[in-house]
C-alpha cells in the first residue's frame, strides 16, 4: 500500500499567516499560477495506472493551491484575483492520505481521504465565496457561479437527507431561485440553471418541477 501523505493543513496555516501587502511581481506571480493550470500529467489513468495517476494530479492540486492562495494572500487588490479564486476553488486537493490495494481497480474511491484537512479547505473556500459576492469589483458573473455554487450545494444536501429519510423541506429552494433571478435574470447562465433546478427538483418531488 502506497501513502501519500499531502500536508494540505500546513499549507492552508502557512498561506494564511503570509502578510497581506502589495507585491511588484503579481504579473509573475498570476502567469506562474496559469502555467501550473495549464500542465498535463505524463499520461492518462489508463496508460500510467489509477495511483500513479492520481498521485500526480494530487501533487499538481497541491501547487495549484499553494499558487492560488499565496497569489491571493498577497495581491489582494489585483484585479484578477476573483478569475483566479474561481479557477482555485475549480481544482480542490484531492486530500489523499493513502491509496488501499484496490486502487486500480477503484481509483480515488480507495483512497483514505484526510477529513480534517478537506473541512479545512472548505471552510476556507465558503469565505472566498462569500467575500467574492461581497465584493463591490466583482462582477455578475464572477458574483452568479459563486451564489450557484451555494443552492446548488444545499439543494444536495436536502435531497441528500431525503434519500436518507430524514428531514427536509424544498419550499424554500422556490424563494431563493426566486431571488437568484431578480439579481442574475440577465445572464445568460440563468435558462441552464433553471433546467438544472427544475429537473432536479422534479426527481426529488414529482410532479413539483
């Protein structure tokens, strides 16, 4: 059994205390983190096999991360910095603390993942969000993905306690799509979100949609 041990914790801590304040190097700093986007792994899953593949791509994820956060921490009025928060948040960590013997055959869903370190990485994740929406640079679209992100994420959850046979309660999904078309109603975003809302709103509760 291969570990693969990724210290996304300290990362998360060591970013986080770097001291907020402008830098010449942004341009540097925001190509850098575009190039590790960019990069591909030496193969497929298929041609390298399941761990060795994802062992890259949690490597790459990591960079990505640390890249993403430093370039945030410090250029905090770039005017970039929302494009590069979402294209950040787009490529979480993988969170592997160990692939188990069937990894090939079961790739990422046999691997251990590290809890502490992945509700860490969300936390943190939830208030670039929020911040983003908050901000007064940021744009519909930027401030659209960012509100999505948040029903679509909930409404999940209410059918996940559903399928559960536990509590939930749809109703106040229609008020908040509602409101999510009063702000974004112009964009073009919005016909695709609707279909998305409806059709899974009527897989949840027939006949609803």
């Amino acid at each position: 059994m291969r570990h693969f041990l990724p210290p996304f914790l300290a990362l998360i801590v060591a970013v986080s205390s770097v001291a907020v304040r402008a830098q010449p190097n942004a341009d540097a700093d925001h190509a850098a983190f575009n190039a590790l986007l960019a990069e591909k792994p030496p193969g497929t899953a298929k041609e390298l096999g399941n761990e060795r593949y994802l062992t890259w791509v949690a490597a790459q994820r990591e960079k990505i991360a640390a890249a993403g956060l430093a370039f945030l921490d410090q250029h905090p009025a770039d005017a970039r910095r929302w494009d590069l928060a979402i294209s950040l948040l787009g490529q979480p960590p993988l969170f592997v603390k160990r692939f188990g013997p069937d990894v090939e055959t079961k790739g990422l869903a046999a691997a251990e993942i590290d809890e502490a370190a992945k509700a860490a990485w969300e936390a943190r994740g939830d208030a670039l969000r929020r911040t983003l929406l908050a901000s007064p640079d940021a744009t519909p679209v930027q401030k659209e993905r960012m509100d999505w992100y948040f029903f679509a994420r909930d409404f999940r959850a209410t059918t996940a306690a559903k399928n559960k046979g536990e509590k939930f309660d749809y109703e106040p999904f229609r008020q908040r799509f509602r409101a999510y078309v009063a702000t974004y109603g112009s964009l073009p975003a919005v016909t695709t979100r609707a279909a998305d809302y409806l059709g899974a709103l009527e897989r949840a509760l027939p006949g609803a949609g």
